[in-house]
C-alpha cells in the first residue's frame, strides 16, 4: 500500500473525501455520500490516521490493515477459546496468506468488507465466552465482566450493522448462541 497498489477505485475516492472533511471540516456525516446505508467508520479512522500522517492514499488504506490485524488477533482468540492453541496458530496461518482476490478487499478502503470479517469474528468472539461462562457461580469482579461483555457485544452488534448489512447473519447468530 505504500506503493498505491492496489490502484484506487471510486469508492475509495467517496471514503478519502469524507475522511477529510471529517478531519478538516468538523463534519460528522452518518451514511457513506451517496448511499443510505454503508456507515461510514472506515471515514472517521481514516480521519484520525490524517491528522497522524498526513492526507494521503497510504493513510486511508492503514485503516483497513488495522482493521484486518484486529481481526486476525479475534479470530486467534475465538480459535483457542473454542479448541487449542495450536489449532488457533493454523487458523490463524491460512487466514494470513491468501490469493489475490482475498487479499485485495482487506487493503481496500471497499466500505464495509474488513469490518464485517472483523464486528462478525468479535461477535462470535463474545457470545461464546458469555456463552461459556453461564450458569457459573462468579464473584462480583466477574459479574461486572460478563455485563461488560455483553454491553461489548450490544456495540459491536451496533456498530457492524451501521457499517454494512452483511453482519445481520453474525448478529442473529451471536444473539441465538446467547439466548440458548
């Protein structure tokens, strides 16, 4: 990305512009320009990474890679809260290395296609420990925890569904598992 590959599309464009107006401008738009439904959190993390490194295609792009990284590190977790450690370090190769066509939407600012491998794997991520957790006799320290998960569970299911429609599945899902 350093080295504007990918080349650019349109959308990237759309996002870039309402990154610096969010930046620059004290804008605070909801939905992507031109659409009604694509929120816009890619935006508003590209807007911080511009106040860091300046307004450029490497800084938009630097989102997604954050993005992409917190999903690798959710799906390690969700691996190994569900089987081994080992079986999360597999996991976690082939989810790394991947085609071209699997790798380009990851470093693209496409809107909404790393945030839901990313709000989908942290979602599964927090009904399965909540999940795994129930029925237990806890302290009150861990009580506090479990209601801090589900209120993370609450915003991650909020904030996934604002940044594409494709996370309704992770998040019907997710709820099943909890109310099971």
């Amino acid at each position: 990305i350093a080295n504007s590959w990918p080349e650019t599309t349109s959308e990237e464009g759309t996002f870039g512009l309402e990154a610096m107006h969010i930046a620059y401008r004290g804008e605070f738009p909801i939905f992507m320009y031109g659409q009604n439904y694509m929120g816009v959190l890619e935006a508003y993390l590209g807007a911080i990474l511009f106040h860091l490194f300046g307004v450029s295609l490497f800084s938009l792009r630097l989102g997604m890679l954050i993005f992409f990284a917190c999903f690798l590190i959710c799906i390690y977790c969700l691996t190994k809260l569900l089987y081994s450690p080992q079986m999360a370090l597999v996991s976690l190769v082939v989810l790394s290395v991947g085609s071209k066509g699997i790798l380009l939407p990851q470093m693209m600012v496409l809107g909404g296609a790393v945030e839901t491998l990313l709000f989908g794997t942290l979602l599964l991520l927090l009904a399965t420990w909540l999940s795994l957790s129930s029925g237990q006799e806890m302290p009150s320290r861990k009580k506090w925890q479990r209601i801090a998960g589900f209120a993370a569970w609450g915003c991650c299911a909020g904030l996934g569904l604002w940044s594409h429609l494709l996370v309704v599945p992770f998040v019907l899902v997710s709820g099943l598992l909890l109310l099971l």
